[in-house]
C-alpha cells in the first residue's frame, strides 16, 4: 500500500521553490499584521475596540455564510469544469450576493439602528469577498508568485491606510477602524476584479461557448450546501463568544479579549502557506481519480512537522508572555497579555484541523466538516456559558483551548476511520 500511495502523490508535489515563496509572503504579511496590531493596541482604546469587534464579528457571520462556502465551492470546480466557465459563472454569483443580499441586509440595519456605518460594513463585505475570490484563483491556478505578491500588497496597505487615518488623522474610534477596512478592501476588490477580467480572456478554451449552468449548478448545489450551514456553526465556534461576553462584562472587556484573542490566533500565519500549498496538490489527487485514502500520508507528514514547530511556539510564548504582550501591545491591554498563548493553545488544535480538512474539501466530503464543525461549535458554546461567569476573558479562552482540542479529536478520528477512506 505504500508504494501505491508514494507513487501516486510523487507526481503531484512539485519542488519545494513554491512553498519556499508562500512561507516567505506569510513572513512579511506576519510582520505587518504584527505592526497592525501594535498600533491598535496604542492608538485605540479597548472600549472602542470591542464595539468595532462585535460589528465585525457580525460581518464576518454574513461573509462566512454567504461568500465563503460559494468560493470554497469554486476553488473544486476549477479542477473539473472549463476554466473560464468556471469564473464566470461564480463571478456572477457574487456579484449577485454583493449587489442584492449584503447591502438589503445593510439598509435594514442601518434604518433600524439609525446608524450610516452599516453602509462602510457592506463596502467592506463586498472588498473582502472579492478580493478571496481573487486571490483565491491565484492559489488554484498554481500562480503563487502573483498571490504572494497581491498578499504582501494587501498587508503592507492595511498598515499604511490604518496609520494615515488612526495616528496622522486621529480617527481613533471605531468608525475609524470601518473607514480604514473599507478603503484597504475597496481597493484590493478592484485588483482581484481586474485580474479575473484578464483570467476569463486569457482562457482560449471554449472561447465563446455558453456556460453550462446546469451542471455547474448542480455542483455549486451539491458541494455549497452543506459549506452554509458550516458557515454558521464555524462561527459559533470562532466568534460568538464575543457577545456573550458583552452579555456579562462590557466593550472594554470584549476589546481586551479580542486583542489578546487576535495575538494567540497569529498561528493561522504559519499555517496558511502549508493549506495554500497542499490544496492543489490534493485536488489533483481528485482530478486524477485516486482514493481519498491516497492523500492521508501527504496530510499527515505536514502536520507533525507543524505541530512540532507550532508546539514548541506556543510553550515559548506562554514562558514570554509579559514581554510579548509589551512588545507586540500596550500596557493598557495588560489583561490580554494572558489570553494569548491560552488562545495560540487552541488555535494549535484549530489549525491542525484545517490541515486535514485540505482532503475533505477536495475529495466532497464536506458532510464530514459540517458534522464535526456542528459538534464542535456545541461543545465549545456549552464550555462559554460555564466559564464566562466563572473568568470572564480568561474563562472565554480557557473555552476556546478546550473546545478546539475535543473538536480535534474527533476530527482524527474521522480522519483515520476506514469509513471514510475509500
């Protein structure tokens, strides 16, 4: 069997020069999300932080379930449908999303808050989906010079934009935060738009033939579905407890959690280069027929090697977190100097999920997701309720570390299970 699955994976691991690339543009990204974080951490109080933190949090719950399961949706039938049809047709779905749903949902609540930011929240749903969408077919087309490059770009620009509008113009409250997401992803949707434009002519390959909506339907239905509701139990998992603990404690309170929440979760940087890398890889896995059982091996070298790696991180930032916190915050988030290496615990365990996810979004196991994100996100509710009250911010992090461990161990179990290897 070992020889079966070598031979089979061989063909598709190109040289190690693209992740070499990746792992280098999530460096520089890191550094300026760290430059990011640093001058919020000095520029913005907590109270306002948390209040741009549960606004956020509510876009992210619309993006996730309305953009996140149609581009994951996309990235699988790139490997099975006509490029160009393929592009198209998921470049009309969002603008269908973005041009009606978003700004109804945005209108709605502005008129019933009495509050204009919903409108800079929908600009920068819209900017944020397509820029993914974007930079999303650079990763599935194997262009991981361009995607790196677009990925520093956006990161350097955020810094820029939040230091124009937050340190010279003193926009420090929440709404300057709004103002500095919508222009950065205003800004970045035009690139992605542009470049798509360009992908969708470059494809010779039924130049003008029409686009098979059944079929792509059909697979947008069958794969997509399950990915919406996973949209809303993932965020269960990641993000509501921000409003329960706005239901105990107050916005400056859920301003320190994030922020310490948002250093424990920088793991994610030394993920994505490795679920950037393995996704096509995988998928290729697909195209060529192969067993889903074939990609276990690949999946499961790169994750020892980064729970190795990560590991050993996170035991050196709990050991420096008062130095970390200083460096990388301020003292007056000094209560968030503790949630971050409780968090990076669980984001150990979170992150080594997504790596064994990389098989079951490109062999169409997404049922599998949904069961374990469905049952993690309980789990982890159910730890919230019971520790908030106890802690307050620490009890919410203490949840997190335990809630993304079980979430993990069933997720190796489902992994490893014969069941759902064939």
């Amino acid at each position: 069997m070992n020889s079966v699955t070598n031979r089979a994976i061989q063909p598709v691991i190109p040289m190690s020069k693209p992740l070499t690339v990746l792992v280098i543009g999530q460096m520089v990204s890191a550094l300026m999300a760290f430059i990011y974080g640093k001058l919020t951490a000095v520029y913005i109080p907590p109270a306002e932080l948390g209040d741009y933190s549960l606004l956020f949090t509510t876009m992210t719950l619309l993006h996730g379930f309305l953009v996140t399961p149609t581009i994951q949706s996309f990235k699988v039938a790139f490997a099975r449908f006509s490029h160009r049809q393929t592009i198209r047709f998921y470049r009309r779905i969002l603008l269908l999303i973005f041009l009606t749903v978003l700004p109804t949902v945005a209108l709605l609540a502005g008129l019933y808050y009495h509050n204009p930011i919903f409108g800079l929240i929908w600009l920068a749903a819209f900017g944020q989906g397509m820029y993914q969408f974007g930079n999303d077919y650079l990763n599935v087309s194997g262009q991981y010079r361009r995607y790196v490059l677009i990925q520093i770009g956006y990161a350097a620009s955020n810094v820029l934009i939040l230091f124009v509008l937050v340190v010279l113009l003193k926009q420090q409250t929440s709404v300057g935060l709004w103002q500095s997401l919508t222009l950065l992803n205003s800004l970045f949707a035009v690139l992605a738009y542009w470049q798509l434009v360009r992908a969708i002519h470059g494809y010779e390959s039924l130049s003008e033939t029409a686009i098979d909506w059944p079929e792509l339907t059909k697979s947008f239905k069958q794969y997509g579905g399950p990915l919406f509701s996973l949209a809303f139990w993932g965020w269960i998992s990641n993000y509501a407890d921000r409003y329960l603990l706005r239901l105990y404690l107050t916005d400056a309170d859920v301003g320190q959690y994030v922020m310490g929440y948002s250093l424990g979760s920088k793991l994610l940087i030394l993920v994505a280069p490795m679920l950037t890398f393995l996704s096509p890889q995988i998928l290729n896995l697909r195209t060529t027929q192969q067993p889903s059982i074939i990609a276990n091996p690949l999946l499961l070298r790169y994750l020892g090697r980064y729970v190795v790696l990560a590991g050993a991180g996170c035991f050196i930032f709990y050991l420096n977190r008062d130095w970390v916190g200083n460096l990388l915050l301020s003292d007056r988030y000094k209560p968030a100097f503790l949630v971050g290496p409780i968090v990076a615990v669980g984001y150990l365990f979170l992150t080594s999920i997504h790596l064994l996810e990389v098989k079951w979004y490109a062999f169409g196991q997404t049922r599998l997701v949904l069961f374990h994100n469905v049952a993690g996100a309980i789990w982890t509710m159910a730890l919230a309720v019971i520790l908030i009250p106890l802690f307050g911010i620490l009890g919410a992090a203490l949840a997190t570390l335990f809630g993304f461990a079980g979430q993990f161990l069933l997720v190796i179990w489902l992994f490893l299970s014969e069941k759902f290897n064939r």
